[in-house]
C-alpha cells in the first residue's frame, strides 16, 4: 500500500463503521486472502463485491490476481496508521 502505508507499518483496522454504513470506494480495508492478512484500497463495488488494489500497483498483489471479494471477507477499515518506525504502543 505504499506510499500510503508502509510495509511493515502498523495500523489500527475497525469493524464498526461498517456497522452503520458499507465499506465505499477509495475506503483503504484489511481483509484475509490465503491465511495472509491484507492491506487493500476499494477501487470499485458491485452489490457485496468489492476490487481491491494496492496503492504500488507495480507491485501489488490484489484483486488483479485473485477478483473480487465479498464483503463478510472484509476484516475492518483502516482508521489510523501508526507513523513509520514508532513501536511504542
């Protein structure tokens, strides 16, 4: 997800807006693909089915590879991003 997130950065992921609304485009989500938690970008919605990519998209492994998801795949959305480097938390 660079330059957006770092890898390696540490991020704070919520369930809870999505409680009151559905996750929307441009939305930066985690989700679980292959036993691997995943930090996507929302570039389109159909119905429940989200495209997700990568910020890099030179250098991304997303929906490009994979598809859509579904929206019970989606694990929260990224609500606060931990500067790069602090592990003090």
């Amino acid at each position: 997800m660079e330059p957006a997130i770092k890898n390696g950065q540490h991020v704070l992921i919520s369930k809870i807006p999505y409680f009151f609304s559905e996750p929307s485009v441009k939305e930066i989500v985690a989700f679980e693909k292959n036993q691997k938690i995943l930090i996507k970008r929302i570039v389109k919605k159909t119905g429940s089915r989200y495209f997700l990519t990568g910020d890099n998209l030179k250098d991304s492994l997303d929906s490009r590879s994979f598809g859509f998801i579904l929206k019970n795949d989606i694990l929260g959305k990224v609500i606060y991003t931990l500067p790069a480097g602090r592990q003090d938390f």
